[in-house]
C-alpha cells in the first residue's frame, strides 16, 4: 500500500530540488542540467537500484540520459520503457515541464521496487530520464529519447510499450481553464484541467486500454489533489 502522505512530500523534494535549488535546466544552462541528473543518479542509488548513463555529445558539450531498471534485469519476458524528460525551456525551471514527470517517474521507480522485490515477477521496467527534449534539440537528432530509441533499434531490444510521462503536475478547477489545440477543441473532453490524459497510438491501444483501466480501478491522483 502506498503512503499517500509520504509520496506528496517526496513528490515535492524532487520539484523543489529541480526548480528551486538548482533552478533552470536548459540547454543555456548545461551545468545545471548536469546536476539534474546527478540528483535522478543519486536516488537510484539510494533506493538500491542500478543506474547508468547514456551520454553523447550536443554543440560540443558532454550530456546523458539517466537509466535505471526495476524488476527482472536478465531473464525476463516482459519490458517496458517508463521516460520522462529532465530539461526545461529556456527562461524556465520548468515546474510542470518536466519536473513534475520527472518526480513521478522517480517515485514509481520507488514503489515498483518495493513490489518487485515483495512480489517477483518477469517483468522488467526501465526507467530513462532523457537528457534534451525542448530547443534548440527538439525535433532533432540530439534529442535524449530519439538517442535511446537509436540504442535499442541497434541493440535489437524488443519492448512491450513505453510510457511517457509528461506534464503531470498541473492543476485547474475553474471552467474553461482546460484548453486544447486544433481539432481536438471540438471533442467532448472536460474543460476542467483536473484530470492526467492518457494518450496512445492505434498499435499501443491494448496498452492504453490497460492503463486506462487500471486508473479507473486505483485513481491515485485524486490523492495527490
């Protein structure tokens, strides 16, 4: 079971950590964004995981996805990728875009581990925090999650599904807050920005099917509200 009260306190350590102590995590400020991702090692350390890093190179300088895994790590059947990313816009600490994501990626890595290891399973999750998503690396090659897409294509890596957590942390309750891009204003989704979406392809529908469920069944954000 999981302690409601001690999630949204860590869930606010990563934000705070991100946002406040080391601030804007941008492409203008690559030294911060290494710290960013020495604070995602550290915490996989600290709850025993392995951790790795995946880095290449971007305008001459050295950055890196953050890897862990949770689960079986040799012999398992089942894999699944759970990415967020860790950089933020420039001008921004980027509160919601990525920090909020990524604090929840690390806290389910957290729970994930406790019940692999109460309830072992043949499943394995990966966990990859991606170095660069928003410009000037957006849309090209140096993003962190085309880097680790090349990596598995070229390891042959078979995967079940991913999951990309993205945005997760914002809140609104007044009517009409909630907005949305062309065409999707016209459907009938809620005007009230209180909810996480879940969004997948037409391959991925099983697996958005099972999480939709899965969420109708346990609607943990409710908790965090």
């Amino acid at each position: 079971m999981i302690d409601v009260e001690k999630t949204k306190q860590r869930l606010k350590s990563h934000l705070t950590t991100l946002t406040i102590e080391i601030g804007e995590r941008s492409v203008r400020f690559l030294p911060n964004l290494s710290k960013a991702a020495s604070h995602i090692e550290n915490f996989y350390h600290e709850i025993g995981l392995s951790v790795e890093r995946e880095t290449y190179s971007f305008r001459g300088q050295e950055v890196a996805n953050v890897i862990s895994y949770a689960g079986e790590t040799i012999s398992f059947t089942r894999n699944y990728i759970v990415g967020a990313h860790y950089d933020s816009v420039a001008g921004t600490v980027g509160a919601d875009d990525n920090a909020s994501a990524v604090a929840v990626q690390l806290e389910t890595a957290r729970e994930l581990s406790n019940l692999f290891s109460k309830k072992p399973s043949k499943t394995r999750v990966k966990f990859v925090s991606f170095a660069l998503e928003e410009p000037p690396a957006f849309g090209t090659r140096h993003m962190g999650s085309k880097v680790h897409a090349r990596a598995c294509k070229k390891a042959r890596e078979k995967l079940d599904g991913m999951l990309c957590l993205e945005m997760v942390g914002y809140t609104c309750f007044e009517p009409g807050c909630q907005k949305y891009p062309f065409p999707l204003m016209f459907m009938d989704y809620p005007k009230i920005g209180n909810y996480v979406g879940i969004v997948g392809n037409l391959r991925s529908k099983p697996l958005t099917e099972s999480i939709y469920e899965a969420f109708s069944k346990t609607p943990i954000f409710r908790w965090l509200n």
